[in-house]
C-alpha cells in the first residue's frame, strides 16, 4: 500500500521518512506531518485523536510537532479539492432555477417565473 497524499491522493513514496514537520506535498503542498494524516486522527469523536497522551492542536491541516504522529496510508478520501466539491454542491442547489429561467412566457404576455422572487418574498415574510 502506497503512501498517499490526504488532500490531493498524490503518491508519496518519495518522500524521505520519517515525515517531519518540513514535509509537504510536491503537488498540492500541504503540510504532512498533520492529524490529517495520522493513524491517531478520529474527526468523529470529540477531542478528535485516539493517542492519550498527545495534545491536538486546533488546525488539524497545519504542520504540528506531535510525538505521536504514525503517518496513515488509507488518509485520502477524494473530498480534498473543496472547490470543486464546494461548486458541485451549488450546482445540485441550484439545479432546478436554470429550468425555470428558460421556460417560455405564456400567451398572455407574462413575463416567466423567477425563483428569486418566491426567496425574495420568502425573505421579506420573514421580517413583517
């Protein structure tokens, strides 16, 4: 199993080990000797790190000087580009109002329907 990146998935085996805090990805360059990368990191429980006796820190992406740091090798889940997850999200949120915008106006001569008008007026109920 390959050491990989936790998050772009790049392959590692490069890199000279131990993984220091100096250490970073030759592609995305973020730092890896991070709770990210540790087999002790646990983002589902509270303190968010199984080792006892480390102190996590508050960023679990930066670099950090923890002595307990054992690199993991299934890290990368392929959420690590948040742009584009972030973008997929908006795109599934609006899926529908692009629909809406190309729909053709009735004979009567009305304009067609926004969805930003029903927010808008949404928005307004809200503070009458």
């Amino acid at each position: 199993m390959a050491l990989e990146c936790w998050n772009c998935g790049e392959n590692l085996d490069d890199i000279p080990r131990p993984i220091t805090r100096h250490n970073s990805c030759p592609k995305c360059f973020h730092e890896l000797h991070s709770c990210r990368m540790c087999r002790e990191y646990a983002p589902n429980e509270t303190i968010q790190c199984r080792d006892e006796r480390a102190d996590p820190p508050t960023n679990k992406e930066n670099a950090n000087f923890c002595d307990f740091f054992r690199p993991r090798f299934d890290v990368y889940d392929g959420r690590g580009d948040r742009a584009s997850s972030a973008q997929t999200k908006l795109d599934a949120l609006f899926e529908g109002s692009a629909d809406a915008d190309e729909s053709p106006s009735d004979d009567a001569g009305e304009k067609p329907h926004d969805p930003g008008d029903d927010a808008a007026r949404k928005l307004d109920d809200l503070f009458r």
